[in-house]
C-alpha cells in the first residue's frame, strides 16, 4: 500500500502533541539508534521527520556536532525542535526531495522511513548528500509490524524485511548494525489500540472515517482473533557507512 505524504502530514499534523507519550515503542528504537552509532562527534547532522523532537533529544545529549539541520514534513515541527536545538537549521517538506546545500556526516531518522514509497531511491538521494565516510542511520518497520491491523482490516504499509534492507544497503553503504526485533503492547480494549494509533500519527494508513458500525465490527473482531489484546510492533535498527 502506497501512502499519500498529504495524509501522513496530516495525521501527524494532529497528533503531534499527544505523540511523545504514547510512543513507547518509538522511544525504545531512538534509544537503540543512538546506542549504536559509531562515533559520539558529527561535523553536520541532519534529522529527517524529527517530529516532535523524540530522538532529537535523546541524541543531542550523546553526541557532539559544529551544524544540526532537523527535517519534518509538518511545519508545525519547529515549534518544538526550537525549544531543544540553540542553533540549526529546520527544513520543512518532504524529506525524500530536500532543497539543502550543505552535505552531512550524520543522516539520522527514527520511525519514518517505513513512509517512503521507495527506500532504494531515498537512500540513493541520501547518498548524494553525504561526506565521505558519512554515516546513515535510520529505524522503520518489518512486515510483521501491526500483524493484528493488517489480519483484521487489510491495511498495511509496504514494509521491507531486513534481508531486503540489507541488499538494497549493501550495494553504496557497508552495514555496521542491522537488527529486527518485537515488541508486544497489550491494552484494555480495541477502541485503545485504535486511540494509540491514532496518538502516534499510525492511522495515516486510510483517509477513509470510520463509522460506528465499523468501529464495532472492528472491536468484536479484534476480541475474537486476539482475546489477548494484543499490537505487535517490529521495529528495524539500521546503521551503515557511505562505502
Ligand atoms: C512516527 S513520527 C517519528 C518522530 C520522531 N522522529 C521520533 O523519533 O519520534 C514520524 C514523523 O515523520 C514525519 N514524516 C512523515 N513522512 C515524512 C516525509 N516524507 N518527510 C518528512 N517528514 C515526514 C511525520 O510528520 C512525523 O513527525
């Protein structure tokens, strides 16, 4: 499935200021990026979908660097990176054809690039902004992220596995971590998980409203297949090299 960037900017738009917490999993995969990284100084950084800044600062407290440029297709972004970064440069827009000048040695994303309609092309772009030895580091999605949502409604995103990550890196960058793990939520209800959802930005997989009817057959449907409750997220840690 192929996902309007009008309708995520959109969503986020909305649930920006409920976002931080709720997202618990998302905190745990900014957590693991930054644990990883290679070295803890960068000349020039640049955050893409940096969002309400959950990772902006978490990764300003362990690295150094001389130039932050942070990125989200929702303006209303800046409000908040302006109140973590003194001095940087924030670039609205859509982060798959940035107008920027400058070249980086850090490209840093967390829970965003499962949005791009094509990984290899991005990263291909991405390649195109990078010093030397820059290093890439970005988080999204397996297939089996919200394996209950796609069984029960159908609507997913067009996750890549992590072999299929590993490939399409493997051919301009050289993979120093690559990790693919679950996490299991549980809630006290469907009409919960759909409240998550939509606080972490999650129900920009359809435009369409849902009514009451379908909400309720949703909810009967979730109880049945999964009485425990369950949302499963996958999560992809990936760090490389510019070869
Ligand atoms: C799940 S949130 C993650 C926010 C933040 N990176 C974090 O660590 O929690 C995804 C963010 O990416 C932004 N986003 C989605 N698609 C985008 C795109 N094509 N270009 C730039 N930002 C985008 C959304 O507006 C949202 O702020």
């Amino acid at each position: 499935m192929q996902i309007d960037p009008k309708l995520v900017k959109n969503q986020f738009k909305k649930s920006l200021d409920n976002y931080e917490e709720n997202a618990i999993v998302q905190a745990i995969m900014a957590d693991k990026l930054i644990e990883h990284l290679p070295f803890q100084y960068f000349s020039s950084v640049l955050e893409l979908g940096c969002g309400s800044g959950l990772l902006t600062k978490k990764l300003i407290k362990k690295i150094t660097y001389k130039k932050y440029y942070a990125n989200d297709i929702v303006e209303k972004s800046k409000i908040y990176t302006d109140k973590i970064l003194d001095d940087y440069v924030f670039l609205g827009g859509n982060a798959q054809r940035l107008q920027v000048n400058a070249r980086f040695n850090l490209i840093i994303s967390n829970a965003m690039f499962q949005w791009f309609s094509n990984l290899e092309k991005a990263l291909l772009y991405y390649k195109g902004l990078m010093n030397k030895d820059g290093i890439i580091a970005f988080t999204t999605f397996s297939p089996d992220n919200f394996k209950e949502i796609k069984s029960l409604t159908g609507l997913t995103l067009e996750y890549k596995n992590l072999e299929e990550i590993r490939e399409i890196l493997s051919k301009n960058f050289e993979i120093l971590y690559l990790e693919n793990f679950d996490y299991t939520m549980t809630f006290d209800n469907p009409l919960a998980v759909l409240a998550h959802m939509k606080n972490t930005g999650v129900n920009a997989l359809s435009s369409k409203l849902w009514g009451i009817k379908e909400v309720k057959d949703f909810c009967d449907r979730y109880k049945e297949a999964y009485p425990n409750l369950t949302l499963t997220y996958s999560p992809i840690i990936v760090i490389a090299r510019l070869k």
